[in-house]
C-alpha cells in the first residue's frame, strides 16, 4: 500500500481549501491564548484604524477591503482575549 505525500492535496479538495483550512485552525487556536489574542487584535486593528482615519493617496478599493477584514478581525480577536472562552451550549436548569 503506498502511501501519498502530505503535499498532495485529498480527491475534492484544492491546495487553496487546504490552506484556508489551515489558516482558520491557526486563528482559532490564537484565539485560545488570550494575551497572544490581545496582542494579534491590537496589531491587526492599529493600521486598520489609520486606514480609516487617513486619506492616502495609494488608497484603492483593495487597501479598503483588507483594512476592514483586518478591522473586524482584530475586533474580534481582543474581545475574545477579554471576554474570554464561553461555553457553546448551556443547559436550562
């Protein structure tokens, strides 16, 4: 039986889902370290707010996406740092 290199993507899927995949198990587990957390947040949300506050001339559409992806993105990551983890499911008593 041979084995297929890591490399390789699995049938169905692309080396960009994979990746995707990969890059969303690396925020959430950021995520669990609440200083690491607070600390990504702050550094994802700093230039995000300058993009905003600020009118550059090689602004376009692309820096405006990306400024507001990192913009919620560092949001949530420093209200997860303090509000900390929550149960999915709490059970009525």
């Amino acid at each position: 039986m041979t084995e297929r290199p890591e490399a390789s993507a699995p049938r169905g899927r692309s080396r960009w889902a994979i990746r995707a995949r990969r890059l969303r198990g690396g925020v959430l587990r950021l995520a669990r370290s609440r200083m690491t957390a607070f600390a990504a947040g702050s550094a994802l949300l700093a230039p995000s707010i300058a993009l905003m506050a600020a009118d550059y001339p090689w602004e376009s559409w692309l820096t405006d996406g990306l400024g507001l992806a990192g913009l919620a993105t560092g949001a949530a990551l420093i209200l997860t740092a303090l509000g900390g983890r929550r149960p999915d499911w709490i059970d009525p008593a």
